[in-house]
C-alpha cells in the first residue's frame, strides 16, 4: 500500500460510479486508501492517554474478554440488522471515499452493539439509544460518511484509516443519516456533491458544533487475529486499510480469494473461528464489508447456519488480510466485555 500517496485523478462521472466501475477504478490503480505512519502513532499514543493501556490485548485482559472469540462465531452486523433491517450494504461510494465508508461501518457496528449490551453510559448514567434514521436513511446506510470525509483537510481524494480514526475520534463520528434541516444539508442518502462538499475548505462553525456531538469514544490499532476476532466478539466494529483486492465471486460459503490490488478500504464486521470452518479453510475468516454496494456474487449463508452475510461482504482468509491495518472503535462506555444477545452463535 502506498504511503501518502493522494490522488487527485478520481473519475469526474457526473452521477455515482458503478459498482464494477469502482471495482475497475481501484484495480486499475487510483488510491483510496494509503499509510500515514504518523496518524497511526498519534493514534497509538491517544489510546494510551485515554485509557492507561498500551495495547488492546492489555485492555482485553484486565476486562475479562482475552480469547472470549475463541473457537466462536461471531457476527455482530446481526445486531445492527435487528436494528436497522435492510441497512446494508447502504449507499455506494462516489468519490475515492473508502476510508469515510469503512469508519462509518466500523462505528455502526460498535454503536448498535453498545446499546444493544444495555451497558449504562458511566457518565450520565443513562442507557444508550440508537438514533432515529428515516426509512430512506436507514436504506442508504444509517451513518453518514459525509461529515467524517469532509474532515481530511484536502480536496482530492484518498485518505488513511488512522487518520480518519483520529477524526471519529476527536471532531466527528456516528452522524445519523437525517434532513439537518437547521443547518441545510440533507444527509439522508450519498451522492457526489454530498460527499465533495467540504475539503480543504471546512464546513460551517455550527455544523461542526452539531457533528461533534457523536464522537466515538477511543479508537485504537489490532495488530493479530485473536486482537480483532475478540473484538468482535464483544461488539467493536474495525476500519481496516490495505493494498488487496479480492474476487467478486464468493463461494458457496460466502468466502472470496485474493485477487489483484486496491488501495482501498473497507470495513470488518465478522469472525469465524470455528473448528469446522478452520478445518475447511485452513484458518479464521474474517467478514469483510465494502462500500461499493451490490457488487459481487455467490453464497452468503454462513456455514452450518441459516445465517446470510450482507449484500456486498464477503469472508477473507486470516493469510489474506493479516497484513492490512485494523483499527477498533469504542463507544461511550470504553472497552468492557459485552454480553449481547445472538452475538455469538
């Protein structure tokens, strides 16, 4: 994956991209998604402050959820579709904005679970809710990426997962897709001039004021498989960074190969560290999530359970993905074992 790499090169299409034209943008080399080595240690150094500890595994331990993944299945999009039916896979990108669509993904995930735990906040006391999203905006994805891309300081496209994580983290994050009809802007679905509004440029004092307002909590780095499979077991949501491409024909399990190059992004929102399934495969899948929309083919139901992935995702080999970066996002209540229902199966 290239580092720094901006482009500025992104297809000027008047409406939004095919699935298969995105799929042969980034195959074809424009950079989505690229390292910023500094974001990543700012990153590092920001969990470290917030929460004493230096690393997830430390704070998987002294919450009692180390190896709480093992040997599980674990599908926490199932919460967020209880939620919110027909959510995914949600608008398809228009621009190089990857890295906004995998956040917002990631911190769905890591919300709706959230509430789901019944977990109080430990501030206010007061129990989580998931936010009212219109019909139109549940369908298009019930975060908006909008908010969060215009955050990137530029006007081009592409950008980093620890960048844009540090964002979630510090000025804007899980921002509902709603008509924000006292600031003007409908966030109610994504299109190009939604997605290009603000760059380099910032949006309007009050926008940011209001946008601030879901912030997650901390984000933090997940360096192994057994790091991110417990995460999801308990309900963290990952943005995850790399230089792969994949096959957009699954098998009969819902699992793509590795195939070619895309700088790109995209986010994880599953595990599945059976035994049968490690013995079928060799070792843990990984669910990924794309931004692309109905983009890929083949099987979805879940080995051995009447279970469908979503539209658009698909399961990676551990081998193929454990080079990408991943990154976990908190919600209010920081990072403590989660007991949720049909969570686990």
């Amino acid at each position: 994956m290239e580092t720094n790499a901006k482009f500025s090169a992104w297809p000027e299409q008047h409406t939004a991209l095919s699935p298969a034209e995105l799929e042969q943008s980034y195959g074809s080399g424009l950079v989505g998604a690229y390292e910023d080595p500094s974001a990543t240690a700012e990153l590092k150094n920001a969990f470290v402050r917030q929460t004493g500890f230096g690393s997830i595994s430390e704070a998987a331990e002294a919450n009692d959820w180390a190896g709480s993944g093992e040997g599980k299945l674990s599908i926490p999009f199932r919460i967020v579709e209880s939620m919110y039916p027909g959510c995914f896979p949600g608008d398809a990108q228009t621009v190089g904005s990857c890295v906004s669509h995998s956040t917002k993904n990631a911190l769905l995930i890591s919300l709706c679970c959230d509430v789901a735990s019944g977990l109080p906040d430990p501030i206010t006391g007061k129990l989580e809710r998931v936010p009212e999203v219109p019909p139109e905006g549940i369908k298009s994805g019930v975060l908006s990426a909008a908010p969060i891309y215009w955050a990137r300081g530029f006007n081009s496209h592409g950008w980093s997962c620890s960048t844009a994580a540090n964002v979630a983290v510090k000025s804007v994050g899980c921002v509902p897709m709603q008509n924000y009809e006292a600031l003007g802007v409908d966030l109610t679905n994504i299109n190009k001039q939604i997605e290009c509004l603000y760059g380099s440029k910032k949006p309007p004092a009050e926008w940011q004021t209001e946008f601030a307002k879901y912030r997650a909590h901390s984000a933090v780095t997940a360096d192994t498989a057994n790091e991110i499979r417990d995460l999801l077991a308990n309900g963290y949501g990952l943005s995850t960074c790399g230089g792969e491409g994949y096959s957009s024909t699954r098998d009969e399990n819902g699992v793509s190969r590795r195939q070619g190059s895309w700088a790109h992004a995209m986010a994880c929102i599953g595990c599945d560290d059976r035994a049968e399934t490690v013995a079928k495969y060799g070792e843990p899948l990984f669910l990924i999530l794309n931004s692309w929309g109905s983009w890929n083919s083949g099987g979805r139901r879940i080995m051995g359970t009447e279970f469908d992935i979503p539209v658009g995702s698909f399961w990676a080999k551990w081998g193929d993905v454990k080079r990408r970066e991943f990154i976990a996002f908190s919600g209010v209540n920081g990072w403590p074992a989660k007991a949720i229902d049909n969570l686990l199966i």
